[in-house]
C-alpha cells in the first residue's frame, strides 16, 4: 500500500457558501470583468445572442452580482424555498452561469441536466432529486420536461431561457427586498449540498452525487493556489465550452470566478477556432478530444497543402524538445535551431489557432497520451493533464505548472490524499470528497467504505507523488490464457490516430485480445479525397477496403507497442458507424458504454474470434 499527500493550500471557510464569491468579488473587484457574454445586436438571452457571430459584452462584478440577485429573487418570489433543488438544463452560456450563483442565492440546491438528455433521463433527474423547478434553454427541452411532468409531482415551475426566463424571473422578484436575498444568499453553511450531480451511467441508472459548497471551495480554492500564475486576476482569462451537466464543466466556471478572473461562456464549439480567436484566452480547460482535433485538423492542412512532411517534421522536433527538457543537459544545440525555425514557420501558426495568448491548457476526463502532451509542450503550449471525477467535485490530481511530468496526471489536489490499495485501486480522501449518493445508502456505504472514497480506477504512484492510471477495476479482462488486459492504455493509443473515432477491446475469456474500431466521419471524408476514394463514401461502404485497413491496422500497430504481446490487439473489425449518445453507446459525458457495444455488436465480436 503506498499514499501521498500535499498541505492544503486554502482553508474553507467553515460558515461560508458559494454565494460569498459573487459577494466578495462585488465588493472587492466591482468593475473587474469576472465573465463575458456574446451579444449580435440582439438582447442577450434570445436564441441569436448566443451562437455564431457577435460580440463579447463584458460584465463587471458589480454588475453579475446584481443580475445574479434580481434572478434569486424571482426564484424566491416564485415560492423556492431553502434546500428546494432547481435543475437547469441547457447548453453551456451565461444564463447557465447566472442562474447557478442565483439558485444559490435563493439557498435551492442546484440540479444539471445534460441539454442532450432523454424524456426518460430528464423523468429519472427531476424525479430522483425532487426538483420543484426547473429551467430549460430551449423549446425542445422545454417538451421533453412537459412529455414527464405527470410523473413529477413536485415540480411546480418550468422557465424556458430562449422564451425570455431571466427577464421573467427579475420581474417576478421586484417585490422582494434585498434583506431577504442576503438572508438566503447566507443561510447555506460549507457542509450543505450546493448540488446534485448525476453521474453519466455507463451501467444502470445515473446516480446522484451530493458535492457541498465545502466540496467546490476545497477543489476550487486549492487549484486557483496551486496553479496561481494562471489565475492572476485583471490579466487571465479562460473560455468555457464544456457541458456544464458536467462536473469538470462547473470547476471552469467557479474557479475563474473564485480567482477571479474573466469567463466566457460558449454554447456551441463548431466554430471553436474562431471563438478562441476572437475572445483570446490565456488559460484553456478541455478534454483530450479538442486537443487532438487541434493536432489533427493542422496536419490535415498542412498535407492539403501539400506541407504535410514540414509539418511532420515539426512535430517530432517539438516532442524531442519536450522530451530534452526533462533531462539535466536540456535540448542540444542542433535543437534549439532546428525547434526556433519551426517555431516562425509552424509553432506560432498553432498558438494563434488556440487564441494566441494563452500558454497553458488544463486536460482531464480520458488520458491525454505522452506523445500528444509532449507535442503541446513543444510548441510553446503546455497542457497539464490531470484526473478526477464527479464524486471527487473535478480534479483531485493534476500536473503543477513548474513540476509537470508527461505520461502522468499529476500529483494529489493539496489538501488531499491519494492512496493505492493492495490490488492496485486508487483511493481517495479530501474535504473536496461528495457527501452521498442521493437517496442511495447502500451505494454511499460501498463507495466510501473505511472512510475512503473507492474510485474503480487502477494506477500507481511513484517516489514524488505523481499519480499514472492504467485501467478500470471493473473493466480487466482476463484472457482464456488468463492474462489480465487493462484496455485503457491500448486504447487510448489507438484513438490517437486522426480516424479513430472510438475503440473497444474486447478478449475476456477469448484466446486473444481483438478490437472494435469506429471512424471519425470528419477526417474519413478528408482521407478519401487523400487517397482517391468516391466522394461521400461511408465508414460501412469502406469498412473493407484494403488501403483503409491498413491505415487502422497502423494505429493498431502504435497501440501494439505501448504493450506486451499477450496484452495486444491480433484482430480488429471496423464498424459501420461511430457510436453516439444517441444510439445509447455513450453516455452524455462521452464514456463508452461497454456492456451496450458487447450486446448490440455481438456478432462483429464473433468475427474477431471465427476461424
């Protein structure tokens, strides 16, 4: 058994809630842009305002308090009481962001409902957690709540955002005095529920996890100090595109405003380029697909361009240079000359795709990959790869920015204590913890037994703290010749590759290990017109073309080598569509649904093992 942990950093405020932060900032930063809205000449808060186009409209701290108060209001005035929970259900924006800090000014308990979700999923949340209230972004959301409202007795309320739901609420609330606001606004206490977040369900229904104000001041506080030169207030500022039904989603939102420092909201990342151009961040929090779409669509333009063999060139001088800044002698002359050339030439280029200011990212939700971080590194981005979950309220690792180490995710939230059980699973303890599963003892008692918190993951901690994961607990497959497989590392190499969409293995109780591979449809299309394919060709018109075969079998192959041979890939099939939400192969948070794919694709598992 081995464990680590790092003082804590910042102390809770033992009486204190989420609300002193709109407060404090008010009071001590009033005229500080601590977030930013998108404006097209129409009112915010219209279904225009908010996607493609415009402008950022800066709010002060003065100003988001105040909105914040008169939106509280209306919840009062509408009859929320203190704890009642109020779920919200709409893509990321600045009424999101508003509506949270107003939830908790009224002293309801907030309730995220991913904007994706179900009839049935959103019957299951408002059900599940009682809400009385519930605020949806759209006219869609707002039919798929009314098609299950007979199953809710409590809910008493349903606004729409798109209908006008702010100006609605800052009417309703003109009668009640700011006195009882502040009241409520301080009624909650650090150890009380701030919300309810479902978890994505990848078996079985989502379960509810409790996070308290303790729960985010202890992650949030410690992050902000841990990594302070990134959050230095009136000079940094981050964009937020996550989902915020998503709990690394809401540590982007109350960290910046704890800092704080300024937060743009973004519904829709189709155009993510342009936003990051355009609103010009210092500091990106995102998970490893948006990276390595950045890598991909670049090197997809530079061969479109016929740069692709500068451009690959590029790219293994910046991860030799990454990787020679963790030796002592640091990178070799020769270099040094050959990373500034591709510095003018290609590594500035991809700074200005990423909004030209920032040099830093924060990764979490999949494993990043060495050689991507080492990319990111090389050209003057640094992305710090940290772990967590929602039952830890986000990350409860992650990479320092002057002491990261590649291939790792960091070491342990300060204030916390990372410990590894005999049998390999990650255990966790920290005031950052979730309190409970909502209306599920039974599950509580399992997942923090002996007064840790059981993650399910599998890793290892090395001499300085530094936390790797190498699989799930519940996901080792044990192969007919009894070796155990952790598919995560396999996997995670084998998306890697820019036409690997998703990958499955699968081997338990088989002679080997075999894989389910998708296509990503964005640069399936580009690898056609590469290589003289029908325009408009399918993954399943050319899941058995000979050429494409060989492509996958090459991120197979890269897979192959980060692992033994009795723990590799021998066979593969290609699927004849990308898994989705929508077909209930992922969840809403994007994690594989691994019992679902066995069972609808039962039959390509088969093929893999036919003779």
């Amino acid at each position: 058994m081995r464990e680590f942990s790092l003082p804590a950093l910042y102390e809770v405020p033992a009486d204190g809630n989420l609300t002193d932060i709109v407060r404090r900032n008010a009071a001590q930063h009033p005229d500080v842009a601590v977030i930013a809205r998108k404006v097209s000449g129409a009112k915010w808060g219209s279904p225009r305002t908010e996607s493609g186009g415009g402008t950022w409209q800066d709010v002060t701290a003065r100003d988001f308090l105040s909105e914040v108060h008169a939106a509280a209001k209306g919840l009062i005035a509408a009859g929320v009481e203190p704890g009642d929970r109020v779920a919200l259900m709409s893509r990321t924006r600045y009424e999101w962001t508003l509506l949270d800090f107003a939830i908790w000014s009224a002293g309801a308990v907030t309730v995220p409902v991913y904007e994706t979700s179900s009839p049935e999923q959103v019957r299951w949340i408002l059900g599940d957690s009682g809400a009385t209230a519930c605020v949806v972004e759209s006219a869609a959301h707002a039919e798929a709540v009314e098609s299950v409202r007979e199953g809710l007795p409590a809910l008493k309320h349903v606004w729409q955002i798109e209908a006008g739901a702010v100006e609605e609420l800052r009417r309703l609330g003109q009668g009640v005095t700011d006195e009882t606001v502040e009241e409520r606004g301080s009624a909650a206490k650090a150890d009380d529920p701030a919300t309810i977040v479902y978890t994505s369900g990848t078996t079985g229904r989502p379960k509810g996890c409790v996070l308290t104000h303790r729960s985010f001041f202890a992650e949030c506080g410690n992050v902000v100090e841990r990594l302070r030169p990134l959050f230095r207030t009136g000079e940094c500022s981050v964009l937020l595109f996550l989902p915020l039904a998503h709990v690394f989603g809401r540590l982007v939102q109350v960290a910046p405003m704890l800092a704080p420092i300024r937060l743009g909201c973004l519904p829709d990342i189709k155009n993510l380029t342009d936003e990051l151009a355009s609103f010009r961040p210092t500091l990106i929090l995102g998970v490893p697909r948006v990276f390595e779409k950045v890598y991909n669509s670049a090197r997809a333009k530079a061969q479109a361009d016929g740069k692709g063999k500068i451009f690959d060139k590029a790219a293994d001088t910046a991860i030799a240079y990454s990787r020679a800044l963790d030796n002592t002698s640091g990178p070799s002359f020769g270099l040094r000359l050959k990373h500034k050339i591709f510095d003018k030439l290609v590594y500035s280029k991809l700074r200005a795709v990423l909004g030209g200011r920032g040099e830093y990212a924060i990764s979490g939700g999949a494993p990043l990959g060495e050689r991507l971080g080492h990319f990111f590194r090389g050209i003057g981005f640094t992305v710090l790869e940290g772990y967590g979950l929602t039952e830890s309220c986000a990350a409860t690792a992650f990479n320092p920015w002057d002491r990261q180490k590649i291939g790792t995710v960091g070491q342990p939230l300060p204030g916390s204590v990372i410990r590894i059980a005999d049998d390999g699973e990650v255990l966790l303890h920290g005031e950052h913890l979730f309190k409970e599963y909502w209306n599920n003892p039974e599950a509580t008692a399992e997942a923090l037994a002996d007064g840790w918190f059981h993650t399910g993951d599998i890793g290892t901690l090395d001499e300085d703290g530094y936390l790797r994961i190498t699989g799930r607990k519940k996901e080792i497959l044990v192969t007919a010749g009894g070796k155990n497989v952790a598919p995560a590392v396999i996997e995670d190499r084998i998306r890697a590759h820019a036409l690997v969409a998703e990958c499955m293995v699968v081997g338990d109780g088989r002679p080997f290990v075999g894989a389910l591979v998708t296509l990503d449809e964005e640069f399936l299309a580009r690898w056609c017109a590469d290589h003289g394919k029908p325009a408009g060709a399918t993954a399943e018109s050319l899941r058995d073309d000979p050429e494409l075969l060989a492509e996958i079998q090459s991120a197979v192959d890269d897979g192959n080598a980060a692992v033994s041979k009795a723990e590799s890939v021998r066979k593969f099939r290609v699927l004849p569509a990308q898994f989705t939400e929508e077909s209930g192969h992922l969840t809403p948070s994007l994690k594989l649904k691994r019992g679902v794919v066995a069972r609808d694709y039962a039959g390509e598992i088969e093929a893999i093992y036919a003779k």
